[in-house]
C-alpha cells in the first residue's frame, strides 16, 4: 500500500474511531491498534493526535468552502444547498460539531468562526436580495433581519446537538424551521416563487400545528 493510501486509510478510520468515542477519549496507541498497525507505524505518518485533527478539520474546511465558490449572488436556493451542507458534513464530521474542546481548539476555532461569520453575511446578502426583487418586504422592526440571520444560521449549526438533547433526530426538521420564520417575511411574489421551487406540499408541511388552546398547557 503507498504512503498516500496508507495515510488516507488512517485517517478514514480515526474519523470513524473519533465519532464514535470523542477526540479526547482515543489515543494513538488504541487507534494503532483498531488498524492493526504498530504506534510507530503510526507516529510516522501522523506525529500526535493533532496532526490527525489538523488534516481532518482542513478535510472539512474544504468541503464547506468548494460549495461556496461556485457561487454567484447569495439567494435562498442557495440557502437550502448550504442547509443540506452542513447537515452532511456534521453526520460526517460529527466529533468536531459535538466537542467543545474540539471546536475551541486553535486548529478549528479559527476556521469555524471564519465560516460562520461567512454563513451569515451570505444569509444577509440573500435577504438583501431578496427585498430588492420584491420578494421579500422591507424589514418590519430594525434589527428583524439581521436577527433572522442569525437564527438560521444557529439552527443549521447546531442541529446535530439539537437533535441529541431532544432525541428526534427523524422529526425535527432545522431548514424547515428556518423557512417557517421567513416565509411570513415575504411577498406575494416571494410566496409564487418559494412555490415553484420547493412545491406546496413542503410548504404546507413546514411543522406541526400549533394548539392555541391552553387545555393543552395547563393541567389543574
């Protein structure tokens, strides 16, 4: 097996490895031994376990920026593409998503804050857009749409954590959430053509029904 394919093979499986156990619970000589490989063989390839968390949270990086290039104006098609992005990529990178150690540690605090600030200057810009086409009315209340920003992006990045508190990882739906807060923002034109694109039946299935009865809440 070549250097190359021997590296991609460790790090495959210590992505594996460190979804499953956490990156502070797995140590070189366990994840040597789970690849039937010696620690040296190892260290040589990858010195410590940052040398692995580097290349893995670069791998990770890469995919979240290559989307974003091929893009021209921000707009909410490309909303739901960064939506369904980032929920892909933190089923895939779970560890990194889930650790506060991880997240805080100065090989990928940096680059995480980079994109999310990116995300939601992006959100912005579609929102901005959006109200220059007519699809979208003015903002209501200063601060409305800034603040909407925000919030997505909070409900794309911390879905997965989300999902683990409330343990409804098939039902609760973030981008759904995300356009159920929009939606009430746009036009009758913003309105035709959320339509077209995603259909009526998503659009009628954006969450349950609220029940504004107070039977509901109150127990005497």
């Amino acid at each position: 097996m070549s250097e190359r394919n021997t590296k991609e093979r460790i790090l495959n499986h210590a992505l594996k490895r460190f979804n499953e156990s956490g990156y502070g619970a797995m140590n070189l000589l366990e994840l040597a031994k789970s690849l039937d490989m010696s620690r040296g063989n190892m260290t040589y390839h990858f010195k410590d376990k940052e040398a692995l968390l580097k290349c893995l949270s670069e791998e990770l990086w890469q995919k979240l920026q290559v989307p974003r290039r091929s893009k021209a104006i921000p707009s909410f098609a490309n909303l739901h593409h960064d939506s369904q992005l980032y929920y892909r990529l933190q089923r895939e990178y779970s560890f990194i998503f889930k650790d506060n150690q991880v997240l805080s540690h100065p090989l990928v605090a940096p680059q995480m804050k980079a994109f999310a600030e990116q995300t939601i200057q992006d959100i912005e810009m579609a929102i901005a857009v959006s109200v220059q086409v007519g699809n979208m009315n003015p903002e209501p209340l200063q601060g409305t749409y800034k603040n909407l920003a925000l919030t997505s992006w909070i409900l794309m990045y911390f879905r997965s954590s989300k999902q683990e508190i409330r343990n409804n990882r098939e039902k609760d739906d973030g981008e759904r959430v995300i356009w159920s807060l929009l939606l009430p923002h746009l036009t009758k034109k913003g309105i035709a053509a959320f339509r077209k694109y995603f259909g009526d039946d998503y659009m009628n299935q954006l969450g349950d029904p609220f029940n504004p009865s107070l039977e509901s809440y109150v127990k005497f």
